[in-house]
C-alpha cells in the first residue's frame, strides 16, 4: 500500500495520475495546503519543502517503508518500480529524463509563478504579469515545437508526458490558448482521454481549489511561508 500525500493541484495530479497508471494499491492523504496542514511536524518528516505530493510506500525497496517527496523524484520512483512510463534504451531513457527535468525546472516553476502574478498577487504589478505571460508564451512555443511530428515528447508516452500534462489544464490562468499550439492540443487531448488520467483527476475533485482566488486564509498558508494563525493559535 502506498499513502499519497495529495491536494488537488497540478504537482499533486502528477502523483495521482500516475499511480493509477501505474495500479498499484494506495490511500489518499489529504493535505490541505490552504489551511496549513503542509506545515505540520509529521508531513515535514516526509516533506521537508513544505509542499504537496509525497508517498510512503510500506513495500519499499527491500519490503521496507520509503518516504518521496518532489513529483518528479515520485514520477520516477514508481516507473521503476513499475517497470513501465520509462524506457530501458537508454537513449530514450535520456530523452525523457530530459523533458521530465524540463518540466520540473522550467515549465512548472515558471508558469507557477505566472500564477501568482496574473491571479493570485495581492497587487498588480503589470512588470510580473508581463514577464511571467510572455515566458509561459515561450515555454508553450518549446512544446509546441517538440510534439512537431511527435505522438510523445519521449518516445512513448511516459512520466515526461504526465508530469507535463498536468501544467497545460490550468492554461487559462497563464494567458495561454489552445488554439494557438496545434501539436500541444493534440497532444492533450490523446492524453486527457486515458482512463487512469481521468481517476487521477477525479481524486478529491470536489476540494478544486487552485482555480479559485484564495480567501485570506488561505492566501496566507500558501504564500507567506508559515501556517495561517487559526493553526498556530492556542
Ligand atoms: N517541486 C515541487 C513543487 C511542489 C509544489 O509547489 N506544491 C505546491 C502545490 S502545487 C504546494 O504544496 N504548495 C504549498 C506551499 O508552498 O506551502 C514538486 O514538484 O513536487
């Protein structure tokens, strides 16, 4: 069994999504990241960044409990475990390490910060949402690019794929059409009819919050890096 340390966002539907492609037994956990809970002292005995997704998987490597935290390490964790999502051939293995980092470093970071600055900033600093739409706009540009002739942007379709798809849904909030990118489209809409990406995204879908604007509550626990007082009081 394995424990996902889960709220609705696009981090954490990397590691729903992927556990259900993947079958392997496990229990969500919630942790409600506008009110804190990512804070607390046992998730940052797992999580150490104060952030979503983590796993506990009790059958470890040598039966044994392991704890991951970073999609992108959990992405690559259970595709080995599993064997599948990764290629062997180590040429298309390095392709999809490649675009899985350019996710990781680049794509999500990025466009996380597009965000903050085109919904959630408490002010509007027309500089941020310029600087921050027009990289988006780039980074789509480089997609867009890579599924030219492409079904995939590794090879199969793989944890590179997953761990990207999940950044393109929100697009509305980074000023970004689909219309504009015909490959990325098509490559979407492949991806968002899989039955395992459609369990992933119906995990706690009734908790959707990252498309809201956040009450002050929950603007503090996301974005002021402590608690919001209604944990830390008493
Ligand atoms: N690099 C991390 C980023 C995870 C991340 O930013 N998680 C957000 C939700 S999408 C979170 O937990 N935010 C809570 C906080 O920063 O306090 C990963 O890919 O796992």
């Amino acid at each position: 069994m394995i424990d996902l340390y889960f709220w609705p966002t696009p981090n954490g539907y990397k590691a729903s999504i992927m556990l259900e492609e993947t079958g392997f037994a496990y229990q969500v956990k919630p942790i409600n990241i506008t009110a804190g809970d990512q804070f607390a002292r046992e998730f940052l005995a797992i999580s150490p960044n104060n952030k979503v997704p983590a796993i506990v998987d009790h059958d470890g490597p040598g039966g044994k409990p392991v704890s991951v935290f970073e999609s992108g390490a959990i992405l690559l964790y259970l595709a080995e475990k599993a064997g599948r999502l990764i290629s062997t051939d180590v040429r298309s293995r390095i392709e999809t390490m490649e675009w899985l980092m350019f996710q990781m470093g680049g794509f999500g970071p990025m466009l996380g910060q597009t965000h903050h600055f085109r919904v959630y900033a408490p002010e509007k600093i027309d500089y941020a949402v310029k600087r921050y739409t027009d990289e988006a706009t780039r980074l789509y540009n480089v997609l867009e690019k890579r599924l030219d002739g492409r079904d995939y942007l590794a090879g199969d379709y793989s944890i590179a794929d997953i761990a990207t798809f999940t950044w393109v849904r929100p697009r509305k909030m980074q000023g970004q059409n689909l219309a504009d990118y015909p490959n990325i489209q098509r490559w979407y809409n492949t991806i968002k009819v899989r039955p395992a990406v459609q369990a992933g995204l119906s995990v706690m879908a009734d908790s959707k919050r990252w498309e809201a604007k956040p009450d002050t509550e929950a603007w503090t626990s996301m974005f002021s890096n402590a608690p919001p007082s209604s944990q830390t009081e008493g």
